[in-house]
C-alpha cells in the first residue's frame, strides 16, 4: 500500500510549520486565504488523509456512535436505524450498529465491544430476554464508565437514561377503543412480542379499554414461528371474538392470514389493527390498519438526543420523551365513526 504523506512532510514541502498546515486544511482564521489556498492544493495533490486516531486522542472524541438493536428484520428497527443513520450523517457522526438478535448474553458481548471501541455513546432498544429476565448487570459499565446513553422504543424504569418511545398504553387504549366504537363487541390482544415492556403496556392499555367499556377480556400470547391456527378458528367459530388487537405488524398479518385461510372475511367477522406502520400492513390484502409508531422519528430523536448529551447541551438529569402518534384506519377495521379516548 502507498505510504500517505503526513502533516509533517506537507509542512517541510511548504516551508511552513506543522502547526501552520494543521490550522489552514482547518479553515483557521489565523492563517491567510492564500496561505490556505496553498496548502490545500498541496494536501489535494498528494492526497491527504487526516489521521482520525491522532485527531481523536487530541480531542478525546471519536464523532462515533454505538447502536444496539434487537433485531433488523422488522419493519420499525429498519426504519429506526434509518433515521438514526440519516441524522447522525446529517450532524457529523458515524455509527456503529451491533444486533442482539434478543439475546442478553449477545447484548452485554455488543456493550463491551462498542465501550472498548471508544464510541462517544450508545443508543439501545433492550433485547426481549432482557427484559423478561429483568436483568440489566451487563449495563453497568455504560454507567460505570460515564458513556452517555439513549433508550428507545424498549426502554425499563430501572434504567436512569435518556429514553424515546411513544405512550404505548394509551395507544393500545385508542385502537381498543376504536374497535369497540366500530361495532365490534368482543375485542382480543393476540401478542407475538411477550415479555418485553412494549408488549407491557400494549396489555395494560387494552386491559384498561374493556374494563371500561364492561366487555370481556381475551389475552392469547404466541409463538411467530408456530402460529395458534386452530385456536384462532375456534374463537372465531364460536363467536368469541370479533376484534383483534395485534402486538405487533408481524403478528396482526399472521392472524389475518389464519383468518383468512380458515374462511373468515376480514373485516366484516373479524376486525384487526396492529402496531408498526410498515410495508406489510400497507400491501397485504386486506391492508391492515395500524398504530403508527414513527419509528425513524424515534430514530432520529435518539440520535439527537444522544449528540446534545455528548456536546453537554442537556441538563443532567435524564430526559424522556414520548412522541405522540395515531391509529392509521386501513381496510382490516369497518369503516364506522372511531371516536378517541376521552
């Protein structure tokens, strides 16, 4: 590989100090126009590449930024990472990106691996096991350490950080509600999702729209990869439900498929909304109406977050966000006035 020509070596070229070349390819205005002008095309000529590590230690930042995401297949961490990239471009940093793939023992592989990278912070959204075993040991050397740190989506109380995410709760209150409101009588919450704190609140918004509405609940939590067809068919054959609350975009197309298969018509015997508004709730036949959680929003906000804590703009206690968001009404609800919670 070609030796790169170093601030010394374009120094001895110009006969000026290294000092002096530093501060010209750096737009001080302690050097003249036409010195600047001279070392640039000096630097462009032998193709100049600033050294980022001698430059980080100077600065004691790397304008880099750890991202750990569960999982990438889903439609809201895609279009979260998405708005992370887009403003941390936009603002001058890189990131980093590792995938726990829910795994807490992958998790605590990725902090370690990012906080030895000598990343400026890290931006998460806790993995499932995580959070089912209410473990966050493998967190403390973020804290330890002093790394500024973001949750989004994800996020637990017992963590004291800076945290985005929408009112879960509340949201999976609205679509309960729009449901009842669109005639439907006998509302479930089928979640794909279990034990992790979205799914949480997701259950106590709708636990709190039943009872309020003095109708029965009906809770089913299952696995993706094994879809409960047969119990689906019951419940419908027997007129037990005739509204479903999904957790999650993945797991509202799989009930409307099992529906569909099983010969219902979605949605005059059966009503569906879901949460994520992303390319499958769009385009499948019925298109599924949903909770839109503006997951690159999200993204974004947590990247803009993150760089105020870094750049000190922030005060020192953690700052929480909570984006408001709406019910996107598709083909999969009946086409009936929806009034909001009250």
């Amino acid at each position: 590989m070609e030796n790169r020509i170093t601030l010394k070596e374009l120094a001895k070229l110009l006969n000026v100090s290294i000092s002096t070349v530093s501060k010209a390819l750096n737009d001080s205005p302690e050097i003249s126009p036409q010195t600047q002008k001279r070392v640039k095309e000096l630097a462009a000529l032998h193709h100049y590449v600033p050294n980022m590590l001698a430059q980080n230690l100077k600065t004691r930042h790397t304008r880099t930024i750890g991202v750990i995401i569960p999982a990438i297949l889903p439609h809201f961490f895609a279009e979260a990472l998405h708005g992370i990239e887009t403003k941390a471009s936009e603002l001058g940093y890189r990131i980093i990106i590792c995938i726990s793939n829910e795994c807490i023992q992958k998790e605590a592989e990725s902090v370690q691996t990012l906080i030895k990278g000598q990343v400026d912070g890290l931006i998460m959204s806790l993995s499932q096991e995580t959070q089912a075993r209410m473990e966050i040991e493998h967190l403390k050397p973020i804290f330890s350490r002093k790394v500024p740190f973001v949750l989004f989506d994800r996020v637990l109380k017992q963590i004291e950080c800076d945290k985005v995410s929408i009112n879960d709760s509340l949201q999976a209150e609205q679509a309960t509600v729009a449901l009842l409101n669109s005639g439907c009588k006998r509302v479930a919450y089928f979640s794909g999702i279990s034990d992790t704190s979205v799914d949480t609140e997701r259950k106590k918004g709708y636990l709190e729209a039943v009872k309020n509405y003095g109708v029965s609940q009906k809770m089913v939590d299952f696995d993706p990869k094994n879809f409960p067809d047969e119990k689906l068919k019951d419940l419908l054959q027997n007129k037990k439900i005739d509204g479903i609350i999904a957790s999650d975009e993945l797991g509202a197309i799989l009930v409307m498929k099992s529906a569909l298969n099983s010969g219902f018509r979605i949605p005059e015997d059966l009503s569906v909304i879901g949460f994520t508004n992303g390319l499958m709730s769009e385009h499948f036949r019925p298109s599924l109406s949903t909770v839109d959680q503006h997951a690159e929003e999200q993204g974004k906000l947590a990247l803009e977050t993150m760089v105020d804590r870094i750049e000190g703009k922030l005060p020192p206690e953690p700052i929480v966000y909570k984006l408001e968001t709406s019910i996107i009404h598709r083909n999969s609800t009946r086409h009936k006035a929806l009034q909001p919670v009250n």
